[in-house]
C-alpha cells in the first residue's frame, strides 16, 4: 500500500522519485523513474534534517514540518514524520515547488498512518 501511495507522486509533473527512509537511512518503499532505477536515495538525508533543524531551533521557527531545496535542475523536498521516518521527493526541471509541498503536506499523515 505504501509503494502504491509513493506512486502516486509519479503523476505530478516532474517528479523522479519519492521514497519513506527509516532512522537508519534504509529505504522502506521507494518510486523511481525508470531512469534511476537502482539509485539509493537515502545518502545525508538525516543529516540534512538535522542541520536544518538546528538552524530553525537557534532562529526559534520551532520543529521542522518540510525542508526543501530549489534549484535550476530540480527541487528535493525532506519532510520527517513520525517514529523517525522521513518522506523524500525530488523533481526534475522547473517542476511546481507550492504543488509538491502541498501533496507532501497531503500525503504524510497518510503515510505516518501506513507505517504504524
């Protein structure tokens, strides 16, 4: 059910990949485009969050709900939830970053839900 609702980022314009990684950076549902087939997504994700929430903590934004990232290639957004977990999706091009953090906000306490 899992791998099926990760899926469902694939019908968004520009998404290459979405993935939920566990405490230990194992993956554990992941979808990718044909094209990176093969490609371990969960490399510096916890540390990404971890940095990211030191910055929000010392700025006094309270806990982290997304971390993203834009770039002229594509964007990344890190969203953790619940037990540890962390909801990975990347975009390829000039993809709708407000679209992508909405679905992410749709989606993750579906996901939080599935992984109890």
């Amino acid at each position: 059910m899992l791998q099926r609702l990760l899926a469902t980022f694939g019908r968004i314009d520009g998404v290459q990949a979405a993935a939920v990684v566990n405490v230990d950076m194992q993956e554990i549902a992941t979808f990718l485009i044909p094209e990176l087939k093969g490609t371990e997504v969960a490399i510096g994700i916890h540390e990404s969050l971890r940095e990211a929430g030191r910055v929000a903590s010392e700025a006094g934004l309270g806990s982290i709900e997304q971390f993203w990232v834009e770039s002229e290639s594509g964007n990344v957004i890190l969203a953790p939830l619940a037990g540890g977990f962390t909801l990975y999706v990347s975009s390829q091009g000039a993809s709708n970053i407000g679209r992508l953090r909405h679905e992410v906000r749709a989606r993750a306490p579906v996901i939080e839900d599935l992984l109890r």
